[in-house]
C-alpha cells in the first residue's frame, strides 16, 4: 500500500477575475461646464446643481 501512488492533477487552481479599481473611472466623473469653463467633478452634488443654473459664474470653494 506503502509503494501505490497518487494521481496528481495538473490543472492550476481557479482564481477569480479582479476587476480593475474605480480610480480608473475618471475619464467619466468630471466634465468641462460650457458656461464657466470650470471642471465639474459629477461625483460632487453641489457642483453638479450649481453648474445647472443658467448664466452662472464659476464656483467658489470653500479651502
């Protein structure tokens, strides 16, 4: 019993697909508004509804 070998499997395991992280998403998450010429970063609600106003001016920022 001592002399009787094991078949080996020779697949490699399964790994699951990563997906790619969402920092390569920006492309998408900001636009150039045609009024002010600001960048518009869409993830940001405030951004998003003042640049929606007609005749607007940039946007200050609070630092």
């Amino acid at each position: 019993m001592l002399n009787q070998t094991v078949p080996m499997d020779n697949n490699p395991p399964a790994v699951a697909a990563r997906r790619r992280p969402p920092a390569l998403r920006q492309c998408c998450d900001s636009y150039v508004c045609p009024v002010c010429d600001q960048v518009v970063e869409l993830t940001d609600f405030r951004q998003v509804v003042w640049h929606q106003k007609p005749g607007h001016k940039p946007m200050e920022f609070d630092d």
